[in-house]
C-alpha cells in the first residue's frame, strides 16, 4: 500500500452531556465521551458478559454547536473522523489522551426527540400515514 489511512467509525451512547469551549476569534470546541459496548456468552459459565469500552470525542465549531444543541448522555450517535494523540505534563507527570476528531456524526436518537414523539403521539390523535406516489419517470436516452 502506497499510503497510509487515519479513520475511525463508532456507534455509541455519550456517556455525558457535550462540553463546549468558545473562543475569541468565533471558533469553539466540543468534547464528550461515548461508550461502546460488545457481549458474549461465556461458555463455561453460561453467564453473558459486556466489556464497554470509552472514547473521547471532539468535534469543531458548527458541528460543536449543533452536538451542544442536540445531544445529552445516552443519545446514541454514529461519527466518523480520525484519531489524534495528545500528550502534556502536569505537575511533572506526563499524560497522553488518545482522541477521535470527528468530521461527520450522524443522531440515531436522541432523548428530546424520543421525549416530543411521546407528548405528541399523547396529545394527538393518531391520523394514518399519507401514501406517497412517485412521479413518472422521464424517457431518456440513458442506458441505465
């Protein structure tokens, strides 16, 4: 292979509200962690076991503020990006955080709009769905 590639793909839950940070200059930052999980059955035991694992999440600016608008812990999100390591000392010891940089997320749900769908399916009355037909093709000379 020619090149190299940096790309994550996760589907989790945040695992805490989006912590924002604005700067002078209009830009902002969001972090938030989302936890993923796998389960087994354990063989010997018969007893199903859940590892989760964490990470930690930034995204920047119009993405940020949409997040910080939208999403509160548990929301379940789709987000692409690509990992960045940091590291800093503080007080003489040296820390590292591995981060995914996100460049697209996708809301698979979240609770405001579980909490409207449930007052609104209480306060209307249910109406059937309206059948869409779609319009007739247009003859070209495509050959496909």
């Amino acid at each position: 292979m020619a090149g190299t590639i940096n790309k994550v793909i996760l589907i989790g839950n945040l695992g805490d509200d989006v912590k924002m940070h604005y700067f002078d200059d209009q830009n902002c930052v969001g972090r938030f962690p989302i936890a993923t999980s796998e389960s087994y059955t354990n063989r010997q035991t018969g007893e199903k076991v859940t590892n989760t694992d964490w990470h930690n999440i930034v995204v920047r600016n119009g993405l940020a503020k949409v997040c910080e608008k939208y999403l509160t812990k548990g929301d379940k999100v789709y987000v692409e990006g690509k990992l960045k390591n940091r590291q800093w000392e503080q007080d003489g010891v040296k820390r590292y955080s591995t981060e995914v940089q996100v460049t697209e997320m996708t809301m698979l749900s979240t609770k405001k709009n579980a909490e409207n769908s449930n007052n609104d399916h209480q306060n209307k009355p249910a109406t059937p769905a309206k059948s869409v037909t779609p319009e007739p093709e247009e003859n070209d000379d495509l050959p496909f």
